[in-house]
C-alpha cells in the first residue's frame, strides 16, 4: 500500500512518515502543493493524506486537479480548522476522509486503515512481483512505482508472464496465446517482443525480472 503524505510542516510530515513506515505503509512526502501534484498524478498512490495549507498550491486545488485528472486515489484531507464549510467542501470535492489538527497518530492511523480497506476490492486485479505492478484493470504497470509505457502486445506479453510466474512458457505457447498464432508460424516475433519488453521492464532496474532459458523459452521471476 502506497502513501502520499503533502504537508509543508516538516514536523508533521517527518513524524507521519515515520509512524506510517513503521506502520508497513511505502510513503512519499512532498513539502508543496505543486510538488505534490506532480507526484500524485505521476506515480500511483493508494492514499494521499493532503494539508489544506500548503504553499504553491493548497490542498483544495490539489485535490480538485487531481480528481480532475480522474485520479481515484484515496484522499484523507487534514484541516486546521473544525469548520463546518470546510468538511462541506472536502466531500464536494472528492475528499473521502478529513482529520483536524491536531490529532493523535493513533487516530490517524485508525482512519488510513478504514479508508485503505476500501483499496483490496480495487485492486485485486493487480499482479506483483518484486516491484513490478501489473494493473490488470486500467491496463498499467509500474516498476518501482514508475509507469512502463507499453505497447497493447508488451502489456499482454508482460501479464502472460506474470500470472505465471515461475512457470517456464515456450515461444510457441507465447505466439498463441499473445499473438493467436500457430506453433508453426515464425516465432521471431515473440524473441524480437521479449527483447523490446526487457528494454522497458528490466533495463533500467537493477533487479532482472525476464529470464530467458536456452532451448525452453522465457520465465518471470524475481531470481537473479
Ligand atoms: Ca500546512
């Protein structure tokens, strides 16, 4: 499960990381609305816990960008104020959650995990490994949280192998099933689209993912 913590009080933002890493959580921290946007709609967050105070941009712009941008992730806003048109506002706007500073962590650990409940029905259509994310559902995949851009084919090529993971598939198995083609057609073409996949999928991670095995075909697993 992965968090997104923009607040710019340094305080807060240490000691949230802190209690959520400690917590099992992989949390970000940006320190401005901006930079914070960008990560948001860059990477794919679970949850984004998000300061209504925030320098650059504040926290209802960020979050009206963002759903915008028809972004789903969970939003838990924080507000200084216990005011009434400010939780208004939060729903309005696509806030699924809010909390009042200050509060105790206990509390807001409470809330994250009652919202990130919500995620295991969404995301039960990813596939992992190591950190490759394969989201079936929207047809993406992140390595390290970065977006692989993949063709249609790649994407296909790259689920077969992971919902197999482990399991050895020979060129032919792989023509059929990515390519509907024959055991007798060229399979060059599943070499030639391995290759192109591993420029993406593993090149630029220092974990290899794609093992070839000589005479047999291709494996997905996170072995070195
Ligand atoms: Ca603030």
């Amino acid at each position: 499960m992965k968090i997104l913590v923009i607040e710019d009080e340094l305080k807060t933002s240490r000691f949230l990381k802190k209690g959520l890493s400690e917590a099992g959580y992989a949390v970000d921290v940006a320190s401005d609305g901006l930079e914070g946007l960008h990560l948001a709609l860059e990477l794919d967050f679970d949850l984004i816990i998000l300061d209504v105070m925030l320098p650059a941009l504040d926290g209802w712009q960020v979050l009206a960008r963002l759903r915008e941008a028809g972004r789903k992730a969970l939003v838990l806003m924080l507000t200084a104020l216990d005011a009434v048109h400010d939780r208004v506002r939060g729903f309005e706007t696509g806030a699924d959650d809010y909390l009042v500073k200050p509060f105790a962590f206990s509390e807001l650990l409470a809330r994250v995990r009652s919202l990130l409940r919500r995620v295991p029905m969404r995301t039960q259509e990813t596939l992992r490994m190591a950190d490759l994310e394969i989201d079936l559902l929207r047809h993406r995949a992140t390595r390290a949280g970065r977006k692989l851009e993949l063709t249609a084919k790649e994407f296909l090529l790259l689920s077969l192998l992971a919902r197999r993971a482990g399991e050895v598939l020979s060129r032919t198995l792989i023509a059929e099933l990515v390519w509907d083609m024959n055991f007798d057609s060229d399979t060059n073409v599943v070499d030639v689209s391995v290759r192109r996949l591993r420029s993406k999928v593993d090149d630029p991670f220092p974990l290899r993912l794609i093992h070839t095995v000589r005479g047999a075909g291709y494996v997905l697993e996170a072995q070195p």
